[in-house]
C-alpha cells in the first residue's frame, strides 16, 4: 500500500443495487456480468444461522422464480478456517458450479472469497498470507450481506484462520472483490441485538483505523468521515429499533463506505489485536474489535490529534475548546459511552480471558501486518503487551 504523496490506484468494480427489496431483482444481475443464466450454476454460500431465520430461502425462491440452477453450501462456520474453504470447494466442483454468491456476513464472504481463489491455486489458502499474491480468481462473486459491519462486499481482503498456528491469515487480490453487491437492508431486519451491536462497532473500527492510517488520502478520508457520521447517527437506533429499516439500510451504506475505505487506506493495530483474540479463542470479529477500539483510539491519539477531533464532530461533539487534544479525546469518550449504551462487555474479562493469556496473545498480533500499518509506531513487543492489558478492563 502506497503513500499519498505517491500514485494512488483506486478499485472499485462491484455493480450496487441498493435498496429495500433489492434482492427481488436478482435476475438482472446477469445483464452486468455477462453470463447467459440458463448456462449458470450457482454455488449459494451461507451459514446455519441464515438457514434458520429464513433468509436463504428468500433467495431460493428468486432464483426459483427466475429458473437459475444452483445449490446451497450452508457450513461456513463463525472465524471460518482452511477446512471451511475446502469443504465448500468440494461442493462447488461437485456440482460443476460457475458462478458463486456470498448471502451472510463476513465469515459467509471470506469463504467465498477463498473458494474463488482456490479455483485457481494449490491449497491450503493460508500460503498465500499478504503480501504473497497468488493467481487471479476467475470465477465471478456476488455478495448479499445479511450484517452492516464487515464492509467485505466491496474489499479485496479474505481472512481465513490457519489452525496450526492458530492465526487469523489476511489474504489480498483485486481479482476477489465482487463483481456485483446486492445492499437490501430488509435482510438485516432479523438481526439480534448483540449482532446488530457488534457488526456495527466493526463498521466503525474500520472507518476509524482508515481514516487515521498512515496510507488514508484524500479518497479514503471522504469515504471514512461519511462512514462514521452514519454509524454515529443510526447505530443506537438500529440497536433499539431493529426493525427501522431507513436506520439499517444507513448502517448498511456505511459499512460498504468504510470497507471501500479501509481497502484503499489499511487497518492498523487495532486489528492485529482483534485478529489473534478471535483466532485464539473463537471470539466473534465485532465483539473484539469493539473492546479494542477505544484502547487503540487513545494509543493513536498523538499520531493523529486533529484527525480524531475531526471524528468527535461527527459524532455530534462541539470543540468546546482551544486546546485540540481535548477535543480529540472526546472521540474516545464518544466511543465508550457508545459502547456501553450498546451493551458491549467491560473488557476481555468479561469474556473469561485472563492476564495470564496476554503474552501468547501479543506475541500473534505483534507478528500481524496491520502492526505496520498503524499510524503510531510499534517497535517492542511490551506495547502490545500494555495495550491489552489495558483492556481487561475498560470502564
């Protein structure tokens, strides 16, 4: 990833359709990837919660109506791993399938992601870590995420955990970011409380560690910014009202603001942490990276003071002052009240992690890429050590 004084290359295939009930409008999905429907099979990536709540079948039955054949892989398990990706590739070449859509969160995309690069590279998945770049993907995906938070509808990121480690392994290529994103708020409807809480914070961890990364420019910034304000705006009400469909089709729009962000700009600590939290110990990618954020949003604080000012207005924070690094901490405030109001755990305690895992948890997310990427230097390993110390306990 480049500087901003250098040249900046901006990706951005995806087709949007966007709106309430835009899945209803698949069909015409083919008119933008070329494909003649009656030659397709499609390979429909979910998980069993999807399954549960009905949402698949809402797919099913477009594609019923509109005569394309497909078949239903519906294993994807939460922090999926290699054994995620192969199992789902097995399927896929059972059923000479040549076309796959991703209908969940990020887990359901980062194994569709996978699958299309295993197409057309030796496995396991996880040896092609970024910065290895392995061969183009192929095969076309379209994405219809059920949660407003991963963003992955519009990266070209896939995160797979490699179990012989455990670590969470970033994968990068252009070639796997969708062809066509489907953004129809009434699937996120049915989302839970804690979901809708923890898929949001994500959304806003990542516009946050976008806008403030070393590699932000002038297009990630704009992009990041309008992420925030949204979230800050919609969130509580998503919270509270699941069913508001004007505030989750908002939470939706920013989520794909802030993964096109982020894709453009880079992640930073904040996710090194998260990534060897949830590879360690199965927690969910939200949850982690919201008792994170506000611990890495004051270790950065001094690397990118008006930046985070800046965020504080976003939030609805008048500056109140002169001083500028009082204004960027009511970011951090802003966030932890945010929190809480979310019912977000008081720390990594809360979720049976102690002290005495610290060290083999700073050790993963010392060793994960995003550590240069973040906008504060970490050179020692005692910093990381420092920070989750720090959260144990938030308030």
């Amino acid at each position: 990833m480049k500087r901003w004084n250098e040249m900046l290359e901006i990706n951005l295939p995806p087709t949007f359709f966007v709106g309430v009930n835009a899945l209803e409008n698949f069909e015409s999905v083919f008119q933008h990837i070329g494909l003649e429907k009656g030659k397709c099979k499609l390979l429909v990536i979910t998980d069993s919660g999807i399954v549960r709540v009905g949402l698949s079948k809402n797919l099913e039955n477009v594609l019923r109506d509109a005569g394309i054949s497909y078949e239903i892989f519906s294993d994807v398990t939460p922090n999926p791993t290699n054994d995620d990706v192969e199992k789902c590739l097995e399927v896929y070449k059972k059923h000479s399938c040549n076309l796959i859509v991703a209908l969940g969160g990020g887990s359901v995309m980062d194994v569709a992601k996978a699958v299309a690069l295993r197409l057309t590279n030796e496995g396991p998945i996880t040896r092609y870590e970024f910065p290895n770049n392995p061969q183009r993907a192929t095969t076309p995906i379209i994405t219809i995420p059920t949660t407003a938070g991963t963003g992955s509808e519009a990266t070209p990121f896939c995160v797979i955990i490699d179990k012989t480690i455990p670590k969470k392994v970033v994968i990068y290529s252009p070639s796997i970011i969708s062809r066509i994103v489907i953004l129809d708020p009434s699937l996120t409807l049915s989302l839970p409380k804690k979901l809708t809480a923890e898929t949001g914070i994500d959304a806003l961890t990542h516009a946050v560690e976008s806008y403030v990364s070393p590699y932000a420019n002038p297009f990630s910034d704009e992009l990041a910014l309008k992420a925030i304000e949204m979230i800050a705006k919609n969130i509580r009400i998503a919270y509270k009202d699941g069913k508001n469909i004007d505030a989750r089709e908002k939470m939706l729009v920013a989520s794909t603001l802030a993964g096109i962000s982020f894709s453009h700009a880079g992640l930073g600590v904040i996710h090194a942490l998260s990534h060897a939290v949830s590879a360690k110990f199965g927690v969910s990618h939200g949850l982690a990276n919201a008792l994170l954020l506000p611990v890495g949003m004051e270790f950065n604080l001094p690397a990118a003071t008006e930046k985070f000012a800046n965020i504080a207005e976003k939030f609805g924070i008048t500056a109140g002052s002169k001083d500028i690094v009082e204004n960027a901490r009511k970011s951090i405030d802003a966030v932890k009240q945010l929190l809480k109001e979310l019912d977000i755990p008081n720390g990594l305690s809360d979720l049976g992690i102690t002290k005495d895992d610290i060290d083999e948890l700073s050790k993963l997310a010392f060793d994960d890429a995003k550590v240069c990427s973040n906008p504060r230097k970490i050179e020692e390993l005692s910093t990381v050590k420092e920070l989750y110390e720090k959260v144990m306990h938030l308030y």
